[in-house]
C-alpha cells in the first residue's frame, strides 16, 4: 500500500458541505476590535451619506474592505473571497455586501466628494486618538518619509524611478507604529514639496497633551522653512543634509584634527552651519569613510553624509538616534505589503486615494489592535504573522438557545487570546 512519504496520492475523498464552517475565523478579532472601537459609526458620521434610502451606508463600503485587507486580500475582486465565507459574514454581521464593481463605483464618487478624503482622514484619526488615549507617552518622535507605488494607469504619473505611479508622503509615530498623517500623490511630486505643510498638519492633529517633539527626516526636509519651524516650536529635528555646495564647503572648513573614529572605516566630525533662510545656525555632524577607487571628477578621497540638527549630546548618539528611522522603512513595507497598498485597484487618481486611505485605517486598526486586545509579545508582530497564527484559524457555527457560538480549531493558548480579546472589545463597547 502506497503512503504519501512513498510518492502515493493520499487517500481521500473530497466532497462539498453546507455546514456553517469558516476557514478565516480570526478576522472576528479587527473587526470586533472595530465595533468595539465604534468604527462603524464613525465611518457614517464622517463620509457622505447614500444617494438614496436604498444605498448602501458609507460602513457596508469600507468595514469589509478593511476585513478584505485584513485577510490578504488587495484587488477588489478578493472581496469575493468575504462573500463567500458566508458564516464568518454571519458571525460579523455583514449582511450586504456590495459587489466588486459597486465598490468602485463607490470610491470614485468618495474620491471626488468634498467630504470623502477629509472623511476618511477624520476616521483614520479616531484610531489614532485611541492608541494615544492608552498610551502614557507626552511627547512622540514622528518620522517622514514618502514611498513609491508603481501603477501602470490611465492617470498614473513618471516617478523619480522612471517608472509610472504615485508617490505618497507618510507620517509615522515611531513609538506607536502608528501612520498620523498621509497625503497621497502623483509619482511626478517632489518627495519634498510641501514638506512644510506636512509636518504642520501632522502637529495639528496631535490630541490635547500630547505633542511631537523631535522630527526625523531624509533630506527631502532639508528646508529652511522646516528648521524655522522646529526652532519655533521648540521641537528637536535630525534631517539628513543636501550635500549642496553651501554643505561641501561647511564640510570642508573641518580640521583634520577634528575627525574622530566612529565605527568600522568611518569617522565623525561636526561644525555650525545655517542656510539662506534659516534664522538661526544648526549643528552638521558629518560622517565620512574613504572611497574604495579614486574618482576622476571628485578628487576628495572620501564620501560623506551631513545631519542638520539642533539636538545636544556627543555626536555619535545624535546619529544612532537619527538612524532610529530606519525602522519607518519596516512600517512602510508593513503597509504597502502587509495590507496590499503596493498595488492601486481604480484608473482614477482620486478613487485609489480613498482606497489607500481605506489601507491606512486597515493599518492603524491593527497597530490598536494589537495594543488594545493582543498579549505583549503580539506588539512587533506583522499582519502576516497574525494572518498565519490568528486570522486563519478554522471554525464552526452552532446555535443554542437563541445564541450563536463559534466553535474554534485551536490550541488552549490560542482559544485564551480570542476568549481575552472578546472580553476586552466587551468592555471597551460599554465605555
């Protein structure tokens, strides 16, 4: 008798059941966390409501998106993958779900509408409000730093990398994880312009006693007006430096008695500098570290990298803390990859607007989630290691008594964090 460690086909028969099964029964853990969080409610005081007593409400459009993006899904014909799990839609309590061609429908006229865009950042902001709530932090550190989205579409403009698509602008909470603020964009825009604007619509939407006070950026903020800003409010700043010919020469006016070893072949050194606007100088910490072959248009034997900054302390801890911004590279790749915003589903600049914001609420629901409802050691994990250890946790529908019971396939441990998280979305729905 084959096996199927001998190359033999396993011995089964596959039939179809009607039984209430659901193969993705964690999903019920951001959606519950949503409910609890009064999301729903929000998205319909926020957005433009149906044309018509029939329509569907804004909600019935975006909650099962956010459970598509949850569940892996990134076109919106997956959200026929929702549809079909027709118990989980009962367990959820989504009775109408609208078609994959209505949804987009949907998200062109909320792109175009005065109230769409501003409507979803207010919802997006809601989940940003409760993770501060919960969180004991004052002062935040936010990092800025704009992704490209390659998009072969009809409205699609050349990026920086030749290639056609958007390039939106992200601010992130570093300590959170948390997207404060984003402004999506046409691939053709500058990564730098409006940085300014930027950082102040970032400030404004910081809730009453909480405040961001040191800023981290590439050089697509290395602006005069940005500096200006930060000195004015008081607020601590590490942007990577233009090596402009203004810095060159800064760079340049530093002894060679200056330069210290900082690590591996590379040295540190540091000068005062300020630009044509700036009203007042900053400090420019310089590394530098020598080049592998000469090169016969530059004949300096080094290559450099200069941080504005107005913070104290020696050099090189002013540097680690601003190559703490790294870690915006991992919460991009989180996002775009994590929740399918590396892909735009409409033609229209506007429609996939709604639609990236949409992946922004996806994401923040499961920064709080996992703050929220999560043990600790679930805070650094990715939607994919949630999708393969949560999401996907098989299941089976039973009424007794007027109630409907999920039953779960699933360790002791794990059935301990659904049965914990269900308490806690309990509680919070009572507040």
């Amino acid at each position: 008798m084959n096996s199927a460690s001998d190359g033999g086909i396993l011995r089964i028969r596959i039939e179809r059941t009607d039984e209430p099964l659901i193969a993705r029964g964690g999903l019920i853990l951001p959606y519950e966390c949503a409910r609890a969080l009064k999301l729903p409610a929000v998205i319909d005081r926020e957005l433009p409501e149906p044309g018509s007593g029939h329509g569907y409400k804004p909600s019935e459009f975006v909650m099962p998106l956010v459970v598509m993006l949850h569940g892996g899904g990134k076109k919106l014909e997956d959200m026929r993958q929702v549809r079909e799990e027709e118990a989980l839609r009962t367990v959820i309590e989504i009775n109408q779900l609208p078609a994959s061609s209505t949804i987009g429908d949907w998200l062109r006229r909320v792109g175009e509408h005065k109230r769409g865009l501003p409507g979803l950042g207010r919802v997006s902001q809601h989940l940003v409000g409760e993770a501060l709530k919960r969180d004991s932090r004052k002062g935040y550190t936010l990092d800025s730093d704009a992704t490209v989205i390659e998009a072969e579409k009809y409205e699609a403009q050349w990026t920086y990398k030749k290639e056609k698509g958007y390039q939106p602008l992200l601010g992130f909470l570093f300590e959170l994880g948390i997207i404060l603020h984003d402004e999506f964009r046409d691939g053709n825009v500058p990564a730098g312009a409006g940085a300014l604007e930027f950082l102040k619509g970032c400030v404004a939407l910081m809730p009453p006693g909480k405040r961001i006070n040191y800023y981290r950026s590439d050089s697509a903020a290395y602006r005069a007006d940005v500096i200006n800003y930060c000195c004015h409010e008081h607020m601590l700043f590490t942007i990577t430096a233009d090596q402009d010919e203004a810095v060159k020469k800064a760079i340049k006016t530093i002894k060679q008695e200056e330069w210290q070893h900082y690590k591996d072949d590379r040295q540190i050194a540091e000068t005062v500098h300020s630009m044509n606007k700036s009203e007042e100088a900053f400090r420019l910490i310089v590394q530098r570290w020598p080049k592998l072959q000469a090169d016969l248009f530059d004949p300096d034997p080094y290559y450099y990298h200069a941080i504005a900054t107005n913070r104290k302390g020696k050099a090189k801890q002013v540097v680690e803390r601003h190559n703490e911004r790294g870690q915006v590279e991992n919460y991009i790749k989180e996002f775009k990859s994590g929740f399918g915003m590396d892909w735009m589903p409409c033609g229209e600049t506007h429609a996939n607007a709604a639609f990236f914001r949409i992946g922004v609420i996806a994401y923040n629901l499961f920064q709080v989630m996992k703050m929220v409802a999560l043990p600790d050691r679930w805070r650094t994990a990715t939607v994919g290691t949630a999708r393969w250890k949560l999401y996907e946790t098989a299941a089976k529908l039973v009424r007794h008594s007027h109630q409907v019971i999920m039953k779960l396939v699933a360790s002791v441990e794990k059935l301990c964090i659904f049965r914990r998280a269900h308490n806690i979305y309990t509680q919070l729905a009572c507040t």
